[in-house]
C-alpha cells in the first residue's frame, strides 16, 4: 500500500451495514445516496478514499466529506440536507400549475 495513512477510518456495526445494503439494493433509491452507501461499504472493507473514489465515480474529496459525515451521524448523515431556495414552479407529476392556464403561444 502506497501513500501516507489517513486518521479517518469507516467502522460500521451489521445493522449500518443492512441498511447500507438495503439502500443499495432498492430501486428507488436515489444515485446519489446509493453512490454514497456504496462507498462507506467500500471504506469499511478497508478499501482507500481513492481507490473507492474510482470505484464509485466520485471525487476523492467528496468520498472524504461524506465519511465524515457518516463517521459523526451514521447513516442519516448520508442523507441531502435541504436545500435552500424556491420551491419549484411546475409539478413534479407534470400537472397544470395553480393559476396557469396553458403556456402560451408566441407569435
């Protein structure tokens, strides 16, 4: 193994590990925590932050913020933070919008 040793290390207990699993095995699981489950799982395997970072497609840093993360929260700490901003205009479920009609028609 080449590179310098890194203090932060992924330990799990099996009920993380069945719920990082589940995660991974699930269907409707965002790419993004599934992306993120998959790498706590590789680091708690003893893998590298960079050797999981190729893995999984992320950057190595990223691998470093969320095993972080998942060091101080566990598994909640994997989850999106809400974000700020406005909510969106359309529907997620592509019905019409309160108080539009239609969308018009230039010209």
């Amino acid at each position: 193994m080449r590179g310098r040793k890194s203090a932060l290390t992924v330990r799990m207990d099996d009920d993380a590990r069945q719920t990082l699993l589940g995660l991974l095995r699930a269907q409707k699981t965002p790419v993004g925590l599934a992306k993120r489950a998959w790498a706590m799982l590789l680091l708690a395997d003893g893998a590298t932050f960079s050797a999981t970072a190729k893995q999984v497609g992320m950057g190595d840093r990223h691998v470093r913020k969320w095993a972080k993360r998942f060091v101080r929260y566990g598994v909640d700490g994997l989850l999106d933070k809400p974000r700020p901003g406005r909510k969106p205009v359309f529907s997620p479920r592509g019905g019409h919008s309160p108080g539009q009609n239609r969308l018009r028609k230039t010209g």
